[in-house]
C-alpha cells in the first residue's frame, strides 16, 4: 500500500516514515500544502496522512482541494490542533477520521489499518480467500490454516489482488503499491514477486490477464 505523508515538522516526520516504513508500506513524505496538492495530483495513493498546520497551504484547503475534484482516498488527519471545532471542521470537510498528537503509535497504525479496511469494502480484520488468508495488523500469513513466510514486497503485491477479488491490477498499478518516488524500480520486480508468490501460494491463486495484468479470481 502506498501513503501520502503530510507533515512539515521533521522531527515527526522522519519518526513516522520509520514507523510505516517498517509496516511495509510505500510512502511519499512532503513538508507542505502546496507539495502536497502536486502529489495527490500527480500519484494514486491508499491513504493519505495529513497534518493542519503546514506552509503555504493550509491542510484543511488541501483536503477541500482534494475532495472538490471527487478523490475519494481516505485522508486520516494528524494535528495537534485538538479543540473541538478543529476536529469538526477537519472532518466536515473531508476527513475520514483525526488523531491529535502527540498519539500513540499503536493506535495512529490501528487507525490506519481500519481506514484501509473500509476503503477496501471489508470489515474484518484479516480477510481470506480460495484459502489465503492475511491478517494485516499481525502480517501473518497462511494458506489452508498453514503459515507462510512472506517478503515484504510479496506482501504489497499480494494485498491489493486479494483485497479485490476479480480485479485486473496492471504492472504499473503494482509497482506504485511497491514504492515510494526515492525507491529503483527493477524493470520486472512484480513479475519476479508473482512468481514468488504462485511458488508459495499455488500457481492458480493470481492468474495473467495477457496484456492487461494480474488478478485473484472471484471463485
């Protein structure tokens, strides 16, 4: 999954690249409003990690931005504006949920994790299909009840097919869940990482759709 992370103190924001880096997650970090309206213009992201209080532009204008143009990424805010009026406001105007600092990092993860949840349509925890199962808060994985050991890269491809069943995701697609604007991107890494994944899963589990990409069948 790949994160927008909003945020112009740096001491806060290299504690929290770590902190979701170490989750296995792909981030891009920009250190004010204006930055941020160019990346959220310019890239798909599947959550976006927004502070209030930034240069140049105000976070709730770059929240009012983003949901006029009908982007419906989720957008957890993290502020240390904690008056109630802030809350209201942030939330009004687009947020999916607000967290003040200084916040616990279990939960500020938690609350990530349940925002991926519902935009994916799910409400469990952990979801399972054709025998996979994975279970993002633990990044535990099995297949029939048998536990496997995954990459963090094999993660971040296996994740967005699993959590969409009959969805075609393209190479590029793939690669944006894979990494972040600093990262080198190999030119066959997801074709490499499908592989690995059929050898651990089972060569049926994520099928080619020639020309198009993978995806995870529906049965």
């Amino acid at each position: 999954m790949r994160l927008l992370l909003v945020e112009d103190d740096s001491m806060i924001g290299e504690a929290v690249l770590d902190l979701l880096r170490s989750e296995h997650y792909a981030v891009d970090w920009v250190r004010d409003g204006a930055m941020a309206d160019t990346a959220l213009g310019t890239q798909k992201y599947d959550l976006v990690l927004l502070d209030l209080g930034l240069p140049r532009r105000d976070g709730i204008e770059v929240l009012r931005s983003l949901r006029a143009r009908h982007e419906t990424v989720p957008v957890l805010i993290a502020t240390a504006r904690d008056a109630v009026g802030d809350r209201v406001a942030g939330l009004d105007a687009g947020a999916d949920d607000y967290v003040v600092k200084p916040y616990d990092t279990d939960e500020l993860l938690a609350r990530i994790r349940a925002l991926l949840r519902r935009s994916a349509g799910r409400g469990e925890p952990a979801f399972e299909h054709r025998g996979v199962s994975l279970n993002p808060a633990t990044r535990e994985a099995s297949v029939n009840g048998e536990a496997v050991n995954l990459s963090a890269r094999e993660w971040a491809v296996l994740e967005p097919l699993l959590a969409r069943p009959g969805m075609v995701l393209s190479r590029t697609q793939l690669e944006e869940k894979l990494y972040s604007w600093k990262d080198d991107i190999s030119s066959n890494a997801v074709e490499v990482y499908i592989h690995g994944l059929r050898k651990k899963l089972g060569s049926e589990l994520i099928q080619t759709v020639r020309g198009l990409g993978y995806l995870v069948p529906r049965q």
